[in-house]
C-alpha cells in the first residue's frame, strides 16, 4: 500500500479563535500571548497582525511598537484546548491513526482511507468543510508520501490552502525550496549551512554525507536524508490507555502539629515529589488541591483552578503554599497534608505544554534538569525550593 501522509495546520489559530467569538475583532489586527503590560512573547498573531511583521516567539514590547492599535489578548486557553480536541475527533472520521504534535496541527496517515474517497484532494477538501462547518476556523493542508514532506507542503499556501505533493514531483519541489522552510532546522544550523554554501534544500542534497556529519555528528546523517526528501518515521497514533486522572503525595505525621514552618517544609517536599510525577507522565494540571486532616479526624480541602496549567515545583507550591498561609487551625493541630494534582492535560493531547512567555520556559528547563538528576541519583537527591 502506498504511504500517504496528511499534515493539517490549522491558520492563526488563538488569533482566528478569539475573532471567531467577538465579531469586532474580525479583519483587525489581534496578538495573543504575554503577560499584563509588555511582558511575554507573541503566542499567535492574526493575519492582519502579521502584515505589520508581528511574529510568534517576538517580544511583546516589539510588537507594540510595529502596531500599537493591535487588540493585545492574553488568550483562554482552556477554549483553544477544547476547540483543538473537537479537531482531532474530526479527524478521527478521516483516519484513526491520528498524531497530534502541537495543539493547533496533527498528522494523519490516510493510506488506508484513499478507497473511501474519490482522490486525495477530495478528502482535503472534505475536511476543510468540516472544520469549518463546526468550529467556524479555517486550516491548512499538505499531503505527501511522508510526515517531513507533508508538514512542508501544509506551508505553502496559507491560509486555507490545499497543496498535494506527488512522489515523481519530490526532487523539483525540494529543488529550490529554502532550508528556512524545513522543520527541524533551526536558525542555529541555518546559518552553519549557509556559511557551507547550502540555501536550498537542492544544494543540501548534492552536499556530501560525509562532511555533514563530519560537521554535525548524527545529526548530519539526518539532514542528508531531509535533502533526499526520505522520511521514514511513523505516524504514532494517540495512546489508547487509560491517563490517571488525578497525581498526587500525603503524608501522616508521626505527631500532629500546628507549626506553619513544618507545615511549609512538608509541603515543599510534597510538591517536588508531586511535580517530578507530573512531569514523567509528560502532564500539566489545572487544578490544585491542598488535602489537611486534623487531630480530631475532620478533613478539609481546598482547590484552584488556573486559567494555564502548570507543571513546575515553585509555581505549585506558591500556590499550595498560599493556601496553607490563609488558613485558621483553631485550636486543631494538623494530622495529615496532602497535595492532588486534576484536571490534568497530557503531551500526546492536542496541546503545547508551554506557550505564552520566556518565563515559562525557563522554569521547563530548570525542571528538565533536575528531573535527569533525580532519575540518575534518586527522586530525594534534589529539590527545587521555594
């Protein structure tokens, strides 16, 4: 059976969604991402916003300055989380092998669906409708022999394009196409290539394998593949076993106490050893709930939800933290304490773990590495403190 890959990309998607539901905003510039004032980066940016040379990932300081008359949102995820979720139950009518990578563009691998449609370009169609027809967005389509390929061509006509790459068509398309338009290829190594002379996709093909891993280790072996078009990678479907729904770490105390201090250093440990959980699972969480039992055996919870999950031990115990911090023991000493994590979102969902800030990211990779550490040398070698 030939190998048919579908890479649907959905356009603008926070800025499409919010213009969706407020009318005002349709055909004007709008910015999602940041923080209040100018802190943060630029999460997505409308078509209008773009014209302006607004861009993801640019700091929201610069892009006030091209556009200042932009609508600046700081965006509901929740919303973009369960629009992205009725997409891949969309797709699921196409394909059941089905990869979501991010929480606005998946993969479908539609080998086996060709004989229910009439050609390949009719199921693009066919789902361009659909997502229209019951979320009121438009997307971006590429189809091709494999997933590298497929996620090019769903770039070059945008928005709402259709663009379908034909195996006997693979070597002209490439040809030209500039090295920037390949994903996985960083600003870092493009510029590496460019210094070697190599521009074009074209120009990586004919450069020999040897000095290019030479140059970049296994990484060369790799790209000499992205110039020969050669991708061999699966599409992984989305798992079908049952999430926990809730992760969470108690602890009973030898003596019951009414110490705030103790309190505090439990639960910081309690949450490294919550968050490191989490974290393994490839999870973020909504809703934290702080669980405190008294010597008299009555037993009280208190619960946030956030508007952006989180996965990082300082955020969660600024939180768990400033629950303890408001709460009256009377003359009650404390028996128990305990932290659950819900409404938990995890890495195969349609959704980016990280979005919106800088600040973000850097806790992800304080994170990353502590966990290494603690997978190496045992989850109590190190904490993350407050």
């Amino acid at each position: 059976m030939e190998r048919i890959i579908l890479h649907l990309d959905m356009d603008a998607f926070f800025a499409a969604i919010e213009q969706r539901d407020n009318p005002k905003l349709i055909g004007k510039p709008v910015v999602v991402g940041g923080d209040e004032g100018n802190k943060g980066v630029v999460s997505t940016a409308s078509y209008e916003a773009r014209e302006y040379g607004i861009h993801s990932a640019m700091p929201i300081s610069e892009a006030k300055k091209l556009c200042p008359n932009a609508f600046y949102l700081r965006g509901n995820f929740k919303k973009y989380i369960k629009d992205s979720i009725s997409l891949v139950e969309i797709c699921q009518s196409i394909s059941p092998i089905i990869q979501p990578t991010s929480i606005d563009e998946l993969f479908i691998d539609i080998s086996g669906s060709i004989p229910f449609f009439n050609s390949k370009r009719e199921i693009a169609e066919t789902l361009q409708k659909v997502v229209w027809k019951k979320l009121h967005l438009t997307c971006s389509i590429g189809i091709a022999p494999n997933k590298l390929l497929a996620k090019i061509t769903s770039e070059v006509k945008k928005p709402s394009g259709i663009t379908i790459l034909e195996k006997e068509n693979i070597e002209k398309f490439l040809g030209n196409l500039s090295i920037e338009k390949v994903a996985g290829i960083g600003e870092k190594t493009t510029k590496i290539l460019k210094n070697l002379g190599i521009h074009t996709v074209g120009n990586l093909n004919k450069y020999p394998e040897s000095i290019l891993v030479k140059k970049f280790g296994k990484f060369g072996k790799h790209l000499a593949q992205i110039g020969k078009g050669i991708d061999d990678s699966p599409v992984i479907p989305i798992s079908k076993k049952p999430k926990p729904k809730s992760i969470g770490n108690e602890i009973t105390f030898s003596e019951s106490t009414r110490n705030k201090d103790q309190l505090r250093k439990m639960l910081l440990e309690l949450t490294n050893k919550t968050a490191y959980r989490l974290r393994k699972k490839n999870a973020v969480a909504f809703t934290i709930t702080l669980k405190i039992k008294y010597d008299n055996f009555v037993v009280k919870t208190f619960s946030q939800t956030l508007d952006k999950p989180i996965n990082y031990d300082s955020e969660i115990y600024k939180i768990i933290s400033g629950m303890l911090d408001k709460m009256n023991f009377g003359f009650h000493k404390v028996r128990l304490l305990g932290i659950r994590l819900t409404n938990l979102k995890f890495s195969n969902d349609p959704i980016q773990l990280s979005i919106f800030s800088i600040y973000e990211e850097k806790f992800a990779n304080i994170s990353k590495a502590v966990d290494k550490l603690r997978q190496k040398f045992g989850e109590s070698i190190i904490d993350i403190g407050k």
